[in-house]
C-alpha cells in the first residue's frame, strides 16, 4: 500500500469525523400491560435507530407511540 493511499484514507475518515451530525431524540414505547418507557438515543442515523426501538419493543411484545404522552 502506498504512503498516498494510507494519508488519504486518514484523511477522508479525519473528514468524515468532522462532519457527523448527532440529534438527541426521544422515544416512547408501552409494554404489555401498560408499562411506559422513556428512550433518549443520541444518533447519527435516525431510520436505523428508530427501527432498532421498534425491534426490541415488537421482540418484547410492546409498541411505540408518539412522543406526546410521556414527556410531560
């Protein structure tokens, strides 16, 4: 490999560092039997996130909501 493939590559990853773009959200869900949860994600990537909550909480026989209800 050469010395310029290896200086652009850390500078491509250093680049892309640089221009990542985290949001703090905030996510409701209910267990069954009516149990409330509260996930606060702080991500990149706000479909996969969201996706990821709704997997864990369908896998646990749950759902997620609007954010409306909770945070108050």
């Amino acid at each position: 490999m050469t010395w310029n493939t290896i200086n652009r590559a850390i500078t491509i990853s250093l680049d892309y560092k640089d221009n990542l773009n985290f949001k703090q959200i905030i996510y409701e869900g209910y267990k069954l039997g009516g149990l409330a949860i509260i996930v606060d994600c702080f991500t990149d990537n706000l479909h996969c996130t969201v996706s990821k909550i709704r997997y864990v909480l369908v896998k646990k026989r749950g759902k997620l909501s609007m954010v409306v209800y909770l945070t108050y």
